[in-house]
C-alpha cells in the first residue's frame, strides 16, 4: 500500500558520516520513508559503517539516489523544505517540526526535506530551493544536532502526521489553506534564469551584486509557491519586457 | 537556571553499543536533559566510540551514573516512565511520547524515563517499575528502533513540552524569528499601480485585459506577504525597466 510517506524524498547533501547515513537508511524505513536522495555523498554510502547501522534496512540503502546536485534530487518535487540551525541566514520564518511537516504530507504531489552538510549545514544557495525552513528546537546550551537524529526527529514527525492516533494533536492540515497546483522546482527555476538574465542586462544586477539580490527574490517567490499558469504569466512579462527593448530598443538588444 | 529537564533521568538499562551511549549523550545535551543513568552497562561507556559520538557532550558522559539494577536507578523518582516497543508485554495502554511525557515535565520532583537493552527491550520485572508505557509509533514494516534514535525522540518531545510550559525559558518560541514585518496595505498597491502602468505600456496588458490579469498577479503577491522592503526591491525592479525604455528606446517613453 502505498501511502503519503512515500512521496517524501530525505535529500542528504554532501553528507561525510557514513555511520549517519546507515543510520538514517534504518529511521526511514522504521517510520515507513522509502525515498532516500544523496547529493554527492563525502562518504562510502554502501560501506561497512553504513550497512552496520542501517542493520534491516539495507534495502533502502540500496534503492538510494545518489545525484551531482540539489536541483537534480529535487526535480519534479512541487513542496521543498529546507533544514537549518542557523536564523541568520534566512531572513523569513524557521518553523518546528511539528507546524511545517504536515504541509509535505498533505498534498498528493513529489515533496523533499533536504538536509545539509554534518558540518556547515546548506549554502544560502541551496537553502534558495526552498518553500518553507525547518529548525528542530534545542536547548541553548549546545545546538549542534548530529544528521541522523535530526532525520530522526523529522521522520519520527511525519509519522506522527500519517497515523492519527494523537486525539490531542490539532488537525494541522485543515489548518493550512491548499494550494491546488504547485510548479515544480525545475519550472521555476526557468523564470528566476530568465529574470536573472534581463535584470543583468538592463542594467538592475551587476555580476557581483545579483546571487544577493536573486536569493531576496527567490524567497519572496518561493513564499508564494508559484502555480504553473502563473510562471507561465512572469515570464509572458519578462518576455514582453524583453520584446519592448528588443524593438524600441535595439541597442539593448545589440548588446546582450 | 535549573530546569524541569534537570530532574528527568533518562536510564539506559543494559546498553551494549558504545555509539549509541555517545549518541544519546550528545541528544541528551542537544535537548537539555543532563542527568543519564545507565544499569550495568554492556560496553565501554568511556571509550572510543562513545566519545567520538558524544562530540561536545563527553561531559555529560563523564558525569554519567554507573548503577549495578533499575532498582538503583530509579531512588527518589516519583514518575517512572518505561519503553517498550511490544505491547503484549503490558496489561495497559502504551501512550505516544507526544501523550505521556508532559508527565515528567509539569512535577518538580525526580522522574525517569527508562530505555531497555538494544535487543530485548525491558523485563517484565524492570517494566512493573514503571506508572506508565511509552512506545514510538512506528510504520508497520521495520519496527526496530536504534536506541539513540529512540531516546533522541524523546528528548525531542521533552523540549517541546518545555517550550509550550514555561513562557519565560529560552524555548522554541522565542528562538523562531518573527516573519518580517509584512508592508501595510497601501505600500504594495503602490507596486501593483506601478507594475500595472508599465505593462500596460509595453503592450503585456491592454486596457480590457488588465483587471482580470492584475487579479491574478495581486494574489500571487499577496500570498507572499511582502514586507517593506520586498516591496521596495519590485519597485526597484519596474524603475530600472522604466529606465532602460526611457534612454534606449525613446519612442516608448513619447508614447506615455
């Protein structure tokens, strides 16, 4: 039977541990995840250390995806959700746990949690591919989660979501408003390129300035989770914008 | 500064695996628990592979308790909770961390939270010590949790009980950063006038087309609850547009 769990990519990037990584293969598939995804894995992921911890779940091991990149273990995902202990980084809400992961159960569709490196976590680029960001709350005292309890709690987390044996639990999925069609991350991906491209050449971006000023973009896009038909309506802009200088303009177009 | 997690103990009954007692050490410290008990101890609880799992824990380690039985282990707690991953072991009902752990956290005297060995769990004798039954629901397939997940989870649940206690303790609240203050009303209609003109002026929109593609662009925004200076930077955006027009393409700005 297959259930909502099974739509959930658990994207590792660039993870070094190979003990973490076995011990990751054995939460998942203990709370009923299948869909491992490693993002250029630092480690051996097929090793002794990984098989010694993942003990029966060797098998997801195996079905793992190891991809070159972010974007490639993301493609067709319509909800992404990024992990991360730092608040400075992100100038938008961290949400716990237990208030944003219903939103990657709730929706019929491809869904990722990605996690970072064990030691400095996402770049801001990475964490760019992301709708919403989660931080697992702590004690102030030391912070440092390790990878494989982080993915733990998560896991543990969204098994909780799917079994609804909590009478206490609010009905957090009612709560959040559904959003019927979400692009997927390779479309948008095509309307911040083209947007990109047209703000450097009229002259808004410069190379040193646009990866800062595409991230404060690409959040309050991200935000709104664009649709298809609403990609679709950017870029008609950016493409008319684009024609109006091509035409009216053609020393703009020149240059380019 | 004491907290209510000061007095939870968590005991580990028989544990065998040296990673898995750094592991929780390091979880243990994470969540802000301090005080881990472990009954006659299997492995060596000082050595290599406890304190390269540990990390910056190995002094909660360090003050770790060695004790010969439960019985030891459990002097002066009032609230004994045990683990258990069968449930025909018990005569009662097993409770959901989410359920059960409030209960060690509202008293201020000495409780426990006791875990059992990493492959046969708790006696029935060790589990009559106990007033209550915790189990970590789990997907049906591959129900055997490593230990150290098992405690991270808890440990989890005990931060979060912590946070939605005590208002005054640096919790989960206050560490989440507000959303940005989100633009009043007035503000981001200044950027729809601004967007509208110009895409009616490059030709994007005409004058019958424009409420309806203006509503869709509207809500697209407002999903995103822009703030201030989100919506300075569109604004930005639509200037520079304006601007390339005006000194490239002359025609357009004679137009207007």
């Amino acid at each position: 039977m297959s259930s909502s769990l099974d739509r959930i990519r658990i994207v590792l990037v660039e993870p070094a541990g190979a003990l973490n990584i076995g011990s990751i293969a054995r939460v998942m598939k203990n709370m009923g995840l299948t869909q491992l995804v490693i993002v250029n894995p630092q480690c051996e992921v097929y090793g002794e250390e990984a098989t010694r911890m993942a003990v029966h779940a060797i098998d997801l091991l195996e079905k793992a995806r190891i991809v070159p990149d972010l974007p490639t273990a993301l493609q067709g995902c319509t909800r992404v959700i990024a992990t991360t202990a730092r608040d400075r980084a992100i100038p938008t809400q961290l949400e716990t746990p237990r208030q944003v992961l219903p939103w990657l159960v709730e929706n019929d569709e491809s869904t990722a949690l990605v996690f970072g490196r064990e030691d400095s976590g996402l770049t801001n680029a990475e964490l760019n591919y992301a709708g919403r960001y989660l931080r697992i709350p702590v004690g102030s005292e030391y912070s440092s989660l390790n990878l494989a309890q982080a993915v733990g709690v998560c896991a543990y987390e969204l098994q909780m979501c799917m079994s609804n044996i909590d009478p206490d639990l609010p009905n957090v999925r009612s709560q959040i408003p559904q959003q019927l069609d979400i692009a997927p991350v390779e479309l948008v991906e095509g309307y911040y390129q083209q947007l990109e491209t047209l703000l450097l050449e009229i002259g808004y971006l410069f190379p040193h300035t646009a990866p800062h000023r595409m991230e404060k973009l690409r959040r309050l896009y991200n935000r709104s989770q664009l649709s298809p038909n609403e990609v679709a309506l950017l870029r008609g802009i950016l493409s008319q914008v684009r024609w109006a200088l091509n035409t009216l303009a053609p020393q703009i177009g020149k240059r380019s």
